[in-house]
C-alpha cells in the first residue's frame, strides 16, 4: 500500500481526494488540511476547509457548490437573524451541529485533531484527514481598508478587494501527525488548491516547507489555473496582486523549491516546455474535475506523475 500525503485546502482539494480514494487504497491516503480559514461565529467553532473535505469524502456534501451539506435548512440561522444576530456567515442546520460538536469537545480539552479523527470514524471516512495544526493558526489579508479576518474578505466582502499582503497569525507549528505522515509517505501532493490562502499557511508552520524540501517521497503539483483562471475562488486575483503571471507557470514558480514534478491542464500544454525549464517533471493532463471520472482520471494521472 503507497502513502499518499496531500497538503490541501477548500473545494479543489476536496474533489481531488475524492478522486484519489477511488483509485488508490484510501486508508494509505492522509490529507492535510490547512486550519487558518477557521473562525468563531455565534460562539462555535467553525472549520471551513476541513468541513468541505468531511463532507465530500462523507458523501454529505452539495455537489453543486461543492461546500456544505447537500439538502441543507437554514431555519437556525433565520432565527438568528431575526434575533438581531450577524448572519453573514450562513450555517446551515446540519452543519450547526458539526459546530456544536467541534467546539464542545475542543471546550473539553481535546485536540483538533482528535475531534477530526472521531468525525471522521463517524462518517465512515477510510482516508486520515489532520489539521495542519492544533495550534490557533488565522489567516489576515491587508487591503484598502487595512488588515481583515480572511472570511470577512471572502465571504462577507465576496473576495471584491484588492489584496495587498497576507500573513498568517500567530506563528505555529505543525503536528506531530502531520510531520509523521510526511516523513512516511511514498508521495507528497499539492492538491489543486489556492496556493496562497489555502497551501500558504500549511506551508508557514514552523519547519514544515524544510521538511518538504528534505522528503524522501516525490511532491507533485496540481495547477488550480486553467487557461489563466481560476477553476473557484480568487487564486488568479492573487497572483496578479503578488505579481505572478496568471496561469499555471506561474503557479508553477511557487512551487518549483518544492515540488519535484507538476500537473497541468492540456488547455495550457504550451506551457509545458517553460515549467519543464524551472526542473520540474510535467504531465499535461485534463484537470477540470466535472464529475467521479475525471477526478479518478486526475488522481491516476498525478500518482503516475511521482513514479
């Protein structure tokens, strides 16, 4: 059985290791999943990124959208408003008791990590799913108007301003699970993930981006630009702000320290000869995951890539 290591966050990650689990074993998968999306609202923790992973490979998830639960109710959270509560952040029913539950248990003394695992188990998830960290790691973007919370951005400000800086706070540090299963894994992927908000951070923690740099194990790439745009979210946005070129090269620079091959889509095969040049092992490869066949078809593709 491989081990597969995967460093992710958000939608794109979610559907890749969807896809990875229905070709590979799943118990030899370990996702990674970056915490500094996390936030309290109406006193719960609430888990973004880690919630999308639960639910998709739970089965639970609004294929749609590709976040949140599928037959969701709101009732909750009309209450809330009509209460005179802040209700920018919709929680659906189901969703609120995933909350109750993190956010009693974390109150109890355990770890992110045990409260994930314990889900996990619940919902019949083969694959190990681990928070980056246990630390209380947030992600601040810089704007026009000054530094705010990353789902204020995203969600409240729909991801409209203009992002000057990023920085992730307080320092942490990742787990001890986390370093084993990369220490221990035959391949190390960066899912198709943005890679400043969602990689960035679990990059960040202390030690981590060494240890990637020193693994045994291939680490392959996946592009989350296609033809010069982003598959969801502002990852192209990004890259324009931080003075990148839009598109897989550019994606391709960041990692080319880290990853030893890349994955792109054959919409940007003219790329392939300039992300080869930066030393890195290319595959050109249908990325768009519309569906289980070609997210099976990209997991094949990008563990074929580490061999």
């Amino acid at each position: 059985m491989e081990r597969i290591a995967v460093l992710c966050g958000g939608v794109g990650a979610a559907r890749f290791l969807s896809g990875l689990v229905d070709v590979v074993d799943p118990a030899g998968v370990t996702a990674i999943v970056n915490v500094a999306d996390d936030d309290e609202f109406h006193g719960l923790h609430v888990s973004p990124d880690i919630d999308t992973v639960l639910y998709t490979l739970g089965g639970l998830v609004h294929e749609e959208q590709g976040w949140g639960r599928r037959d969701e109710t709101f009732n909750a959270q009309s209450e809330l408003a009509r209460l005179g509560e802040d209700a920018w952040f919709r929680l659906g029913d189901r969703d609120l008791a995933m909350h109750i539950h993190r956010t009693r248990l974390l109150r109890e003394g355990r770890s992110l990590t045990e409260v994930v695992d314990g889900v996990r188990r619940a919902l019949g998830i083969g694959a190990t799913i681990l928070p980056a960290t246990d630390s209380p790691q947030r992600t601040r973007v810089r704007t026009d108007a000054g530094w705010i919370g990353f789902q204020e951005y995203f969600v409240q400000r729909r991801a409209a301003d203009l992002v000057r800086e990023l920085r992730f706070e307080p320092g942490a540090t990742p787990t001890g699970a986390v370093r084993a299963a990369i220490a221990g894994a035959d391949i190390i992927v960066i899912a198709p993930s943005n890679p400043f908000v969602s990689i960035g951070p679990i990059l960040a923690l202390t030690g981590l981006r060494d240890q990637l740099q020193e693994a045994r194990a291939a680490v392959v790439a996946v592009s989350p630009i296609v033809g010069g745009a982003a598959i969801k979210g502002p990852a192209a946005a990004m890259l324009a702000a931080f003075g990148y070129d839009v598109s897989a090269l550019g994606v391709a620079r960041l990692y080319a320290e880290l990853a030893d091959a890349f994955i792109l889509d054959t919409e940007d095969a003219d790329l392939a000869p300039a992300i080869a040049a930066l030393g890195l092992r290319t595959s050109v490869v249908p990325t768009i995951m519309r569906d289980r066949a070609t997210r099976a078809d990209l997991a094949r593709a990008t563990v074929a890539a580490a061999r």
